[in-house]
C-alpha cells in the first residue's frame, strides 16, 4: 500500500468530499452539491455511523417508496374531489344513531376521503374538521370531547390523522353509509330525550308562589 492511500473506502469518501467541498467558498454552491449527492447516492433515512464502523454493523438506508398514485375522483354518496384539488364531503345521511355518533362517523369518514381521493394522510382540524362539524350540526361541547378521547385519532398540532384501527373503523363507516338498506335514526338537530329533559323550563318557583320552591 502506498504512503498515505486510506484502505477504508468510508474514509477515503469522507476525505475527498471534504476536499472538494473546502475548494467551494461560496455557501449556496456547496447547498447544491450536497443535494445533488444525496439525490444521486442516498437518503437521510438512517443515523451516519462513526468512520471506521464495521460493515455488518452500519444501519441499513431506507430508501423512500414512490407514493402510491391517486386514481380516484370520488367516493360516491361520501365525498368528490372539486377542479381544484379540495374534498368536498356529500353525505347526506351518516346513518348514526346520536349526535356523538354523527360526530364521530363524520370526522373518520372526513379523513379517510382525504387519504382515498388526495393521498394525504392529515387534515387540519381548524381548516377542515371544525368547519365540517359546523356545518353537519356536529359541533358541540360533548362531541368535542368525543373527538378527542378517541384514541384512533393521531394529533400532530392542529393535524389530525387516523391509525390501522380507526381507518378500519372509518372504512365500516364508509361502508353503511353507502348502504341504501341502512337507515339513521339521527338528523342534524335532533336532540335526545334526556337532553330534553334537561333543558325544558322547572314548574316550581313560578309566579303563583311568588318564586319560592
């Protein structure tokens, strides 16, 4: 071997990148070669070992799956995708049996036509989900808190996804709504007899007796 020939093949990359790099003086240059390489040679997808690591011992690279291409356009009775990219959710009846029920079969159904007809995997529950509650007559104090015990739901900040449970969940959804032999008990407005109850105006303390009970 000659004076100065490096036998690791890790080391004499590192080596003469860093010499080909130190020849750039210019910092956006040296941003360009650097994707370029990883573009061309690599992924980040696994932790760099130290030089010298042994072969057998160095994390295997993960190279990222091209993303599945969307072929659908619409999910008939559930939800379409507008000209312009957005979903737009059809469903007219959520054959769900309460509120909490609507909310819930709402929101999963809402996220996994997004990940059918747009190929994302979250939604933004400030953009999207709010404002689809609102609009179904969904949004109140009790279904919020529906929305976020369910464990099925991942949250990422306002993003909002669905894991292997839930998403088999939604599909069962998705699967009765579309069903024309399946009826709803539940209709935008309606409101169960104990919340009835609750909220009709108390016989005692009228004006006969002066307000005492």
């Amino acid at each position: 071997m000659k004076e100065n020939e490096v036998s690791d093949p890790e080391i004499a990359a590192i080596l003469a990148i860093s010499q080909a790099l130190g020849a750039i003086d210019e910092l956006p240059t040296r941003i360009r070669v650097l994707n370029w390489a990883m573009s061309r040679f690599g992924s980040l997808g696994a932790p760099t070992p130290p030089p010298g690591t042994p072969p057998e011992q160095r994390p295997q690279v993960q190279v990222p799956q091209p993303a599945q291409p969307v072929t659908e356009k619409d999910i008939p009775g559930v939800a379409q995708l507008s000209g312009e990219g957005e979903v737009k959710i059809t469903i007219r009846d959520l054959k769900a049996s309460s509120t909490n029920d609507a909310a819930k079969r709402l929101v999963l159904t809402a996220i996994r036509a997004h990940e059918r007809l747009k190929g994302v995997r979250q939604v933004s529950s400030r953009e999207v989900i709010v404002p689809l509650m609102r609009d179904y007559r969904v949004y109140t104090g009790n279904t919020r808190t529906v929305i976020k015990n369910y464990k099925g739901i991942i949250r990422d900040g306002d993003m909002l996804s669905l894991d292997v449970h839930a998403r088999e969940e939604a599909d069962r959804f998705l699967e009765e709504i579309t069903d024309p032999e399946k009826r709803g008990t539940w209709k935008p407005g309606t409101r169960s007899k104990r919340t009835a109850k609750r909220t009709k105006a108390p016989e005692h303390g009228s004006e006969e007796n002066g307000g005492e009970q």
